[in-house]
C-alpha cells in the first residue's frame, strides 16, 4: 500500500491539506453509503411486523401529526424517505467525485507545463543525452497517466477501502460473527489474488513503458525523413521495426487487461459461494429460515455493494501497479518540480533579459571544453579577440571544435575551464542577456508547417510581429519580392519543415529570421554548405551585405565562403591560430 501512496508525495504541503480534504469528504460519504445500506434492515423487519405502530405508541405519535396512522402508509413514508437519503446521498458522492477529478485535472494541466518547461529549460547538454521521442511520451503522458490515471484511481481505491470498512462496521453492529467471517474471507481472497498476480502485472508495466517510446521514435523517424524514406525504399523497414515495436507494446497492454479481468470472475464465484454457504451454515446451526430473511436480505445488500467494490479494489490496485513503472522513472522530475512549487521559484531560462551591452569586443581567454561523458578534451587553451563589427570566419577539419566553440559561445555550452567576456563581462554570469544579442543560422533551417510570417517570427504570437521589421528582414534577405509574389503573401504555407520551398529559400528565411531578431552578433554554422555553389554564392553576398553592421562569426569549410572575411580562425587539435 505504502507504494500505492507514493503518488502523494509529489504534492506540495497545500495540496496535501487539499487532497486531506478529500479524504475527508470520502469518509462522509462511505458513512452515508453504510447508512443507505444498514436502512434496509429496519425497513425489511416493519414490513413483518404490522402491529409496528401498535407496540411503539413515540412512533406512532409522531406520524400521526403527518397524516400517518396505519401500517401501509408508514411502509410508504420509511420507502420515500429512503428513497430520498440515497437521492442526497448519491448527489454528495457526485460533488465529492467532481472535488477529485478537478484536482487530478489542475494537476494534470500543471505538471504537464511544468514538465515541458524543466525539459526547455535544462541545459542543451541534456538534449544530446536524451531522445526527444522519450520526452514527448513524459510530456504528453504524465497527466493522462500519473493524474488522470493513477492519481483518480488512487482516490477512487481509497474511497472504496473506505467504504468496504464502514459497511463491514455496519455488518458487525448486525451480527458479528457473520461480519467476522465476511472480514476473513474477503480480506485472505482479495490478499491471495492481488499478490499472485502483482509480479505479472509490473513485469507487463515495464515492458509497455520501454515500447511506448520506442514505438513513438520509430513514427517519428520515419515520417520525419518521409523523403529519404521513399527514395530509398526503407517504408518496408520502418514499418517493420514500427510493427515489431507496437506489438511488443500492445502484447503489454493485452495481458494487463486480460489479468485484470480474471479477478472480478474469482470475486464474484467466491463470494456468491460464500453466502450460500454462510445460509447453509445458519441453518446447520438451529436458526429457522424465517429467523435468516432479515439478515440475508441485509447481507445480499451489502454483498451488492461489497462484491463491486471488491472487483474494483483489486482492479484499481492493478491498474496503478501497471502504470507505476512511468510513474517511477518520472519521479526525480516530479520532486524537481514539487521542490520548485514549495521555493516559488521562477525559471530564469523563460525570462526576458535586457541586452548586454557589446560596444567594444568579445575576448575569448583559455577556453577549455569537454564533455561530461568524455574525458578528452575538445578545446584546450582556445583565445583570441573579435572586435566589433568583424566578419570572422572558423575553418578547420572536422572534429576539430568548430561546432562546440560555437555552441559555447551561443551559451548552449558551458565551458570547463576559461572564460568568454564582452566588453570585459563574462558572459555566463546572465547568459540571457548575452544570448539576447544573438542570431544564429544552422545548417538545417527547421521551419514550422505554418506560414512565412510564423517561421520569421518563430515563437511570437501573431499580434505581437512587427510586420515592418519582418518586410525589412525580408528585404536583406533579400526573399521580398520572392514572398509578396506569392497569393497569400506573408500568410503563404510552407509545409512541414518547409516542404514546399527550395534548399535556398529555407536558408534566406532562416537568414530573415536572424535579421528580425535584430542582432549585435550573427552567427552562421555552415549555413550554406548543403546548398549548390551558384545559390550558396548568391546567399554569401547577401551576408556580406552585413559586413561592418553586424558583427559575424562564420564556420564554412569552402574557402571562398569566406573569400571577404576580415581575419580567419582556424581550429586544430582543439586549439586555434589567427590566420
């Protein structure tokens, strides 16, 4: 059980208290379940006694003020008031089930964000630790799984436990040897059965979270490289792996469901075996049929209420069990966020920070770089100066620590030794505010499927673009009259990852994107080494357009890219000499 609870210990001491509050409303409510069941009794012993009023004159008195006076009429008012208590009843079960689902929904929503924004916000290092299809599945499945799952099925099983225990009270005030023995052989059969499937259930949780995943990379891949796919004739092979993956997955689910539904057949057998047994019993031990009616009825009751919730007991148990495996490797994350909730902590990463001031040059001091599963050094001893307004470029093999200098100097990378200043600030004591000079145009442009105006304006909301600062970008981009051609213009679709459009138009639209940020710095990461020489020609004198405007650090490994660069940079066994 203690497992089961764990779930709470993801909440915050507030939403703690809250879900205490539940669990509260929960016992009113098994309270008022009890009470709608132990009624019957009373109701079924006046209906043999017809003398009822006779014998208790209070009674009698009392309901003759209300028109009253035999015993038919109380049989019908006892019936409509019982009727009435399970009316009130089952519309405060229906307000407290609506006090669970509303807080596993918040919930739901709130670690949902919060979790796409731990995975935005952790270092890019990170990224290139983890497939992004396994954080797809944590993001898009911690609600439905952890929230509307688990968290609305534990509520569920502890409402039931709760109320299986205040029916049985009931049963004991009735006849205690009977609620004894009821207690017995539901407490060792719901035991023998949870525990003998429990094992195969978690096995089969496990293996539907590694293929959840997996199946998920395998869609991705492959409808993400549709092209390459269909030109090399590998649909056969992707949708092998797919089938093989997603079977793996659906086998999961298909023994979860199938060991789920054995116990509700066991329940039922046994405890409809046991009350034959249990009037069998009675009889062997002198009690008259007659004698039994009372109480069998009650206990028919209660078995109609205890035989359900049983199955459920034993199917919500399983069902969290299933899904615990998620559940646990998410749980680092989940403190994470829970801890950050206590502490009102902001992300800094989300928050917009002024530019840092870049007025002189940027020093690069014995910079060191390895990564954390390496040992190896990528950089080692790496200085040199650029100063305002300088058209750099960085040559070098590949391997050489091209590409990680520039991660590190777009603050995707922290450096392990040295340090990058501008105008004598190091530039990680607020990388936001160093990254807010920034623009950078990567090999691969990666477009939206959405418009123009959405891929120049990557992140900003429609009413926020300034459509004049997007027409000048365009306009050094030189993709205007390319765009306003067009009959929707700026509202022109361009497909997923830019389908529609040329290898030289997605690389100007990522230029214009660069430009609409308006940068101090632009940086170029061979931005047009996939392109062919004439439009990779055509590309380069549109950026040397920003020669003396822009500060430019270009990596290229065609030469005649950086034909008109100011100085070069060239990288070598993690070292770099000005050429």
């Amino acid at each position: 059980m203690e497992s089961i609870l764990q779930i709470f210990t993801i909440f915050t001491p507030k939403q703690l208290r809250y879900c205490g509050f539940i669990v509260f409303t929960m016992i009113i409510g098994a309270i008022l379940e009890a009470v709608g069941i132990g009624a019957i009794l009373p109701l079924i012993s006046v209906m043999g006694q017809p003398d009822f009023l006779q014998r208790h004159g209070e009674i009698a008195n009392i309901t003759s003020e209300i028109g009253i006076v035999d015993h038919k009429g109380f049989i019908v008012f006892c019936a409509c008031g019982l009727i009435l208590w399970y009316l009130l009843k089952n519309m405060y079960i229906a307000w407290q089930t609506k006090l669970q689902i509303d807080f596993s929904m918040h919930n739901q929503l709130k670690f949902s964000k919060d979790l796409m924004e731990n995975y935005l916000t952790k270092p890019y290092v990170f990224h290139l630790n983890h497939n992004s299809a396994t954080l797809l599945r944590n993001v898009t499945n911690v609600g439905l799984v952890i929230f509307a799952g688990m968290l609305v099925q534990t509520f569920t099983l502890v409402t039931e436990m709760i109320t299986v225990i205040i029916i049985w009270l009931m049963l004991v005030i009735v006849d205690a040897f009977t609620a004894i023995v009821v207690a017995g052989v539901m407490g060792a059969m719901m035991y023998g059965i949870i525990k003998s499937f429990r094992k195969r259930i978690s096995k089969q949780g496990q293996v539907q979270n590694q293929y959840s995943s997996q199946y998920i990379k395998c869609v991705k891949q492959s409808l993400g490289a549709i092209k390459e796919t269909k030109v090399l004739c590998k649909e056969a092979s992707f949708l092998s792996e797919f089938d093989r993956t997603y079977t793996q997955y659906g086998e999961a689910n298909r023994k979860f469901m199938f060991l789920n539904q054995v116990p509700r057949m066991m329940i039922e057998t046994l405890v409809v075996s046991g009350l034959l047994v249990l009037i069998v019993v009675k009889l062997l031990m002198g009690n008259s049929p007659m004698d039994i009616v009372p109480l069998l009825g009650v206990l028919a009751l209660a078995a109609f209420r205890l035989m359900p919730s049983a199955n459920r007991i034993v199917n919500l148990y399983n069902s969290i069990k299933f899904q615990q495996p998620f559940f646990y490797e998410l749980y680092p994350e989940l403190m994470d966020i829970k801890e950050r909730a206590i502490k009102k902590q902001d992300s800094y990463y989300l928050s917009e920070q002024p530019k840092l001031e870049f007025s002189n040059c940027i020093q690069i001091d014995n910079l060191h770089f390895s990564y954390p599963e390496s040992k190896d050094e990528v950089l080692h001893g790496v200085s040199f100066e650029i100063r305002k307004g300088d058209f750099v470029g960085i040559v070098g093999a590949s391997g050489a620590g091209k590409t990680t200098f520039v991660d590190i100097m777009l603050g995707l990378l922290r450096p392990t030794a040295g340090y990058i200043s501008v105008d004598g600030k190091d530039i990680f004591q607020n990388i936001r505010s160093w990254q807010a000079n920034l623009a950078y145009v990567p090999q691969s442009i990666y477009l939206v499927d959405g418009t123009v105006k959405e891929n120049i304006a990557l992140g900003e909301s429609l009413q926020d673009i300034d459509i004049n600062r997007m027409e000048k970008s365009l306009k050094m981009a030189e993709l205007y009259d390319f765009v306003m051609d067009m009959p929707d213009g700026l509202d022109t679709i361009v497909g997923e990852r830019g389908v529609k459009l040329s290898g030289g138009q997605r690389q100007r639209i990522g230029i214009a994107r660069a430009l609409y940020q308006q940068p101090e710095v632009l940086i170029l990461d061979e931005a047009t080494s996939a392109l062919d020489t004439e439009t990779e020609k055509s590309i380069t004198d549109t950026t040397l357009k920003f020669k003396g405007h822009i500060t430019i650090i270009a990596i290229a490994h065609r030469l005649s890219t950086l034909a008109e660069c100011d100085y070069k940079i060239d990288f070598k066994d993690g070292l770099a000499n000005r050429l």
